[in-house]
C-alpha cells in the first residue's frame, strides 16, 4: 500500500502559466513562516525581489537554473529553486517552501531528493544552501536530510535588509 505522499504528490517542472500561482503561495507562506524571524518590511522586500512574477519568469529562461512545484492532487502546495554554482561540482538550493499546513508528511524531502537527483545528472558533489540562522523549522529538516552547517555569513541584500545565514553542506 502506497504512502499518502507517494499516492497523492509529485513534483513537476514550474511553466510559465504556474508562475502566477507560485507567486501567491511564496506571499502566504512567507508571511506567515518569517513573522517572528524578519521584519515585515523584510518579508515583502524580499518578496518583490525574489518572488515577482519577473523575476521567476526570467529565471525560467535560464539554463542552468530550475524551478519545480509540488502539486498534491494537482494543487502546488510547494516548491523549489535550484542552479548550478560558479564552483565545478557544487549546486545551490536556493528556495524550498512547503505550505504551512502540508509540513511534517514527507513533502519537503520529496524536493530535496528531486534536488539531489538533478544536482547528480549535472556531475554535482554537493549541494549547499543558506538559512537564516533563527530558522528553527527549516535547521532541524535540512539536518534530518543530511545537510550539516559550514559557515556562518551576513549579507547586505539592499534596502537596508541583511540575510543573516548559515550556510550548509550535503554531499550528493
């Protein structure tokens, strides 16, 4: 007998027309995830920044850079971002989100091993990944996953804001 996850989720490549829906669903979780970690002036910058629907259609156009959902009952409750580092052999996960209500079930690895299976068919030895360091939720996964913390960085991302990170290491 199948698992909820394995009967109901998947992950596919995001298309342009998701974009819209990927947005909405980085806002609500976003807002309610960061509230007691950033400011709100943060959350929204960020949001704009990283999130606008130009952004992530301009992203998509990139070749070395992917974006996936995670649909259950093909609903995106989820996603994840991804590229290939300056540094040979070494893939950035950049983004990965799970809505609030859907945590705890399995979805977030699914993304993680999508992750490591593409970082692979690239000839990728690590994946690496910056999370603030008061994101409690977020270090206790990426542990569970294998990730283990590296380094320690602040970083100026404009508007006044700084993202202060650990950054963490897996190999693949």
């Amino acid at each position: 007998m199948k698992s909820e996850v394995e009967t109901l989720a998947r992950v596919a490549p995001l298309a342009s027309a998701d974009i819209g829906q990927l947005c909405v669903l980085a806002g609500e979780i976003w807002r309610h995830h960061y509230a007691d970690i950033i400011s709100a002036a943060q959350i929204e910058y960020m949001l704009e920044e990283r999130y606008s629907p130009a952004v992530v259609r301009a992203e998509l156009l990139r070749g070395d850079l992917w974006w996936d959902q995670l649909l259950v009952d093909n609903q995106m409750i989820g996603f994840a971002s991804y590229f290939l580092t300056a540094k040979a052999g070494e893939m950035k996960l950049d983004k990965l989100y799970v809505h609030h209500d859907r945590q705890r079930k399995g979805y977030g690895r699914m993304l993680v091993d999508r992750t490591v299976t593409i970082a692979r068919a690239y000839g990728c030895e690590l994946l690496v990944l910056a999370v603030n360091k008061n994101n409690r939720i977020a270090l206790a996964a990426y542990e569970k996953y294998g990730f283990r913390v590296a380094d320690s960085v602040v970083k100026d991302i404009g508007g006044g804001f700084v993202m202060d990170d650990y950054i963490m290491r897996k190999d693949v």
